[in-house]
C-alpha cells in the first residue's frame, strides 16, 4: 500500500522564477536527494530522505502558469510498505517545502 498527499498553491511570480526559486531550496536542503528537473514538462522529482534510509518518499512538484501566477501542485509517494500516515508526516513535508517556496519568493 502507498500513501500518496498532494496540496497546491499559487504564487505570484512567473515560472521561470518559481523553477529556480525550487531548484534552489532543493540544493540547499540535505533533506532532498536524487532531484531531477524537466524544464519541459514543469516538473521536479526528488527523493525527501528524513535519515532513515528505508523510509524514503519520492515527491514531484509540478508547475503550471495561470495568468501573472504560477500553479505549483506537490505530491509525495510512500514507499510500496508504507501501510499509513498516522503522524501526518507526508503533509508535513508538503507543507515545509510550500512554506519554504513562498518564504524564499517573498525575500527580496
């Protein structure tokens, strides 16, 4: 069984900057690892590795332009033997990376 979370927000920039903005916190977070970017399809994958190696989870961010804004969508993938989400912990990464994005694009 997988457990699989996705949230979405909008931010008020345009894409290219939001990739960046993402592929940047990314680099910076030790947390993240194996990150893959398609400038073509808008899409980032990365491994979130909170240092227990066997509970990995695969998240993919993907990007979408909506007028002067960008859609960005998150999801995380459990591993396979994942049977639950008791503590929540897949909305929080979901949330840290969210809150991350818009606190790196707010600062000047």
């Amino acid at each position: 069984m997988t457990v699989e979370r996705t949230k979405s927000a909008y931010f008020p920039a345009n894409q290219h900057l939001v990739m960046d903005t993402i592929e940047r916190i990314l680099r910076a977070h030790r947390l993240y690892r194996q990150t893959s970017v398609n400038r073509d399809t808008s899409t980032v994958t990365t491994t979130i590795t909170p240092g227990f190696p066997l509970v990995s989870t695969k998240m993919t961010v993907q990007l979408r332009p909506v007028a002067d804004q960008t859609f960005v969508q998150v999801t995380t993938h459990s591993q396979w033997y994942i049977g639950g989400d008791i503590f929540r912990m897949y909305d929080g990464y979901i949330n840290r990376f969210l809150h991350a994005l818009y606190t790196a694009l707010a600062s000047p």
